[in-house]
C-alpha cells in the first residue's frame, strides 16, 4: 500500500508541475543557445503564425551540417518564446527523380534569388567531388514571405571561419527578417541635397537596400528649422558645395533634439574628368564650412588623400607607344581596402570596404560625454598625400618601398555617440529660419558617424540613358568581387536607428573549436572501433560482475 502511495504521489506532483510555463537552461559557456531579450520581446509581438522553409538539407558536409543545425536550434527557441505557432519545414532541393527535374528545381529557386554555393570536397581516394547547397531559409508571415541567407562570405575568411560567422550571425539575420516582415509602421531618413551630393541614380543600390526598412525622401533644407524632426536618421553623401549658417542650424538642432547623421564627406577636391583624360589632377582642399560644427562634435576631417599597399587592381596598359595595347593588371594605390573593425557590431564579420580617395580623421576636444569607437582603417603601409598636391598617374610607387608608405592604420570612419555641444551655444540663431524652438546648447544621448570618404556609398553604373545598369554597390567590375561597402552602410543607418540594442546580436561570438582533420583521417580507425566496442566491453564486463556477485551472495 505504501509502495502505491508513493507512486500516486509522484504522478500528481508531475501533474501539478505540467500547469507551470516551461523552462529551458542554456548550461553552454558561450550562451549560444540563449535569446536576447530583445529577440524575446519580437517574438511575443507576433499575431499571426510563422511559416518557415529551411533549403539546407541533403548531402551536407560536417560543417553546413553543423550550420543546418544551429538553424534549426535557433528556431526551436524561438517556437519556444513565441505568442504564435512556428512551423519549420525541411526541402531538399536536390531530391528529385532525374537529373532533368533537379536542374529545373535549382533554376527554379535561382530566379527567386536562393542562389546556391558550390561545395568542392575530395573523398577518401582524392577524388574532387561538387555539390551544390542552398544555405537559406524562407520565411512566411500573414501575406509576405522573405528569404534569408544563412552563409556569410567573408574575402578573408576561411571555410570553417565563414561557417562560424554564419552561426554567429544567425539570430541576427532571421530576426532582422522578422523585424521587416511584422513591421507596422514605416520610420523614415532622408538624403540631404543642395549642395551637390550624390544623386538618387548614384546611390540607387544603397537606397533599394534601406527602403526595406525606411521609408526614403530626399530634398533640400529650405528656412524650415523643425523639416529634419520626422527623420530617424539624416543621409549627408558628397556635398560639394558650402552649407549655409542656416542649414548648419537646421542640422545641428536636428542633432540637440536626439537625431542621428550619417556623414559622408570628402576632404578634398579631385577633378575627376581631367583625371581621366590627361592621367593629372590637382589635389585642393574641400571647403564645405562644415569644419566648425563637426569639430564641436569632436572630429575633424583632415585635407588629405590616402594611398595604400592593400587596394584594388586595375589594368594598366605597358605596352611601348605604338604597339597593340597590352593590359596588365596593377595596383591602385589611391583606391584602398579599409580595414573593418571585429568589435563592433557595425563592422564585426564585415569584409574589406573599398574606398576611392580617402581621406583621414582625428579626434578633437576633450572627449567629455563622447565615446568614439573606430569602424574604418587603412593597412599598417599607407601613404599619407597632404594639400595642395597633384595626383599623377604616371608616377606609381612600389609596394614594398617602406620610405613611402610609412604611415599605418589612420582612421577613416568614427562612430561617435554620447553627448554633444551645439555649434550654435554661444550664438545668435540666424534670423531667416522658420518654427524655430528654443536653443538647445547640448543634446540628448545619440549618435552619429564621420566617414571621410564619399564614394563609399556610390554605386557605378554602365551603359547610358535607358541602356544603363547599376551594377551593386562595392562591386569591383576588374577582380570581380563584391566588398562590403553596402553591408557597411546599411548596418551603419540601422546602428544610428536602432533605440532598442537589437543591432547588439551582432556582436556575438562563438568560439570556433577546429578539428584536426589529418588526425581523424590517420586515427579514424582507432575512433570508430572504441566507439562501437567499447560500450560492449563495458556491457559485458557488468554483466560479468553481475553474475559473479550474484552466483557469490546465492552460495553462501
């Protein structure tokens, strides 16, 4: 009877247990199985239930296997936080009846912008071994659906490297998708004009890419001094053209009252068209009566050009004068790749951003209420060119002269956020402006980023009128690669609009723990017989003591 009671009360307490919320422990030292809190709260808002198509199935090798994995990890936790149901479905792309319908499948998924990886191996006799895998998932909220890549592809990275980023990132790319996809209402930035700055044609790439998330206007200031007020984040790229005491106010202001900018400017002045015709530019300093303000907010944009040994290649022709041209490829020491910063969430897991006539900054000013954090940076052998000076095609130095390039990591993108110093503290508001309010003489806590370089965020195009292309934005038409000149500018707008920490996912780091594969193809053997034969010598051995002990007690 007692035996009984025991029993009954066991079950109830079980019963009584299952009435409480489920809960779940992350005991890993790194946290990778723990949603942010920020996540949480995502996933608590939805009102409709999540479909979700993962393509990374089939014959995968360890580490997309490990990556498929760690996708469907993620989404048990979030099937486990969420207010709505979480359907995760799993397609094989490559499962198909013949040759034919498996083409036609991966075309299928190419059109819709699935594009596949090609995974090289060599098996066990050497021999090279292509498969195709689709590292994406699909994701269907109420009426809209959003693919997402899985695979980071970082220039410097190796495979296992590129794998580890792409779990790292994982929690940031589908909730960047869930962000997007429940979305109710539509912040806005703005791209400043008026002053020559890029037009929409030049930034079409970057402004497609943001207008997933914002909706984008541009226009000129005017006598306005509340027009900035509606926009999250302000856009000013390659002004050419000095800004007015009453546009400096408008901004400035804009900034007191908490509004975030993202600034793009040139430190010097280049004519490009003499450039490309007579191979000679003169190098002058840009005046864009922008120094005072951007020093009050504790940087300064130096007159200067910066050359560097890590750059792009172009073709240059080197035959003799006369001859068929002959075009080899040589490198453009005036158009470097800009070191990213692995700390920051901006810039972590970020490949090289390619930049056309640098310019460098320095911080300013005490530095009381600010934080600076450094996104962008030239290679430890640059070349510093100061105004006036020329720019002069013919005369190339070589890499390895370290007289020359005799400079190393001058920055050339700051993040700086804290609290600012009005321009305006200790002057008079100018008499032309419009709804005016009172003068702020120091802000609210916000953000803004200094780049001293314009072309960043220009896309090139091809072909004229209505024949055009634009080709994407960091793309390099002679290499082939693709930098990360537009991942940079996105993450840079969403980092200045984020107020809730959600761009912080990013910062997540898993450590990559290796295997030695020469190790396990030599001692595979040994591995694979321990691990079958061992449990049954074990099994054996206890049964062995068992009978023993057994047959021991029985005869006595």
């Amino acid at each position: 009877m007692k035996r009984y009671l025991i029993v009954f009360v066991c079950l109830a307490l079980l019963v009584l247990l299952s009435y409480f919320p489920v809960f779940r422990l992350d005991l890993s030292s790194e946290k990778r199985y723990s949603l942010a809190p920020v996540t949480e709260k995502l996933m608590q808002d939805l009102d409709a239930p999540l479909e979700v198509t993962l393509y990374l199935d089939g014959d995968l090798n360890p580490g997309f296997f490990r990556l498929r994995q760690a996708t469907i990890d993620l989404f048990e936790e979030l099937a486990a936080r969420s207010s709505s149901s979480l359907r995760l479905r799993s397609v094989n792309p490559s499962q198909a009846e013949d040759s034919e319908q498996r083409s036609a499948r991966h075309l299928e998924l190419s059109e819709r912008g699935l594009t596949p990886t090609a995974v090289y191996e060599r098996d066990k006799e050497g021999k090279a071994i292509r498969n195709l895998v689709f590292p994406w998932v699909e994701i269907a909220y109420k009426d809209k659906k959003i693919p997402v890549s899985l695979l980071k592809n970082i220039r410097t990275y190796s495979g296992e490297e590129n794998l580890n980023a792409s779990i790292e990132s994982l929690e940031f790319e589908i909730t960047d998708a869930l962000r997007r996809l429940s979305q109710k209402g539509v912040p806005k930035i703005a791209f400043l004009e008026g002053h020559g700055e890029y037009s929409e044609a030049e930034t079409y790439d970057i402004s497609k890419t943001l207008s997933r998330y914002f909706q984008i206007d541009r226009g000129r200031l005017g006598s306005d001094a509340a027009i900035l007020d509606p926009y999250q984040v302000v856009i000013v790229a390659a002004p050419k053209q000095a800004f007015t005491e009453s546009e400096k106010y408008i901004i400035d202001q804009y900034i007191m009252r908490g509004g975030r900018v993202l600034w793009l400017i040139d430190g010097v002045r280049l004519a490009r068209e003499e450039l490309s015709k007579s191979g000679i530019s003169p190098l002058m300093d840009l005046d864009l009566n922008l120094s005072d303000m951007l020093f009050r907010y504790g940087v300064r944009i130096n007159p200067v050009v910066l050359q560097d040994v890590q750059c792009v290649n172009l073709p240059i022709n080197i035959a003799p004068s006369g001859e068929k041209p002959h075009f080899e490829p040589a490198p453009w020491f005036y158009a470097p790749l800009l070191l990213t910063s692995p700390q920051h969430p901006i810039t972590r897991n970020l490949t090289e951003v390619r930049a056309d006539f640098p310019s460098s900054l320095s911080l300013v000013g005490d530095g009381k209420g600010l934080t600076a954090h450094l996104l962008l940076a030239t290679s430890g052998n640059t070349h510093i060119v100061a105004t006036p000076a020329k720019v002069d095609l013919g005369l190339q130095p070589q890499p390895d002269d370290k007289g020359y390039f005799n400079a190393s990591y001058q920055a050339v993108a700051f993040l700086l956020e804290g609290v600012f110093d009005s321009n305006f503290a200790h002057r008079m508001p100018p008499p032309d402006l419009q709804h005016t309010q009172p003068l702020l003489r120091s802000s609210k806590a916000t953000r803004q980023i200094v780049v001293a370089n314009a072309e960043i965020i220009r896309n090139e195009t091809t072909g004229l009128a209505s024949d055009s292309t634009t080709l994407p934005l960091g793309f390099d038409r002679y290499s082939q690669e693709l930098f990360g000149n537009k991942d940079f500018i996105r993450n840079a707008v969403l980092y200045l609009s984020d107020h809730d920490g959600w761009m912080e996912l990013r910062s997540r780091s898993l450590k990559l723990r290796l295997l030695n594969k020469k190790l396990i193809l030599s001692e595979a053997l040994f591995w694979k017989l321990l691990n079958v034969l061992l449990p049954l010598a074990v099994l054996l051995f206890s049964g062995l003591v068992f009978f023993v002990l057994r047959r021991k007690r029985f005869a006595s």
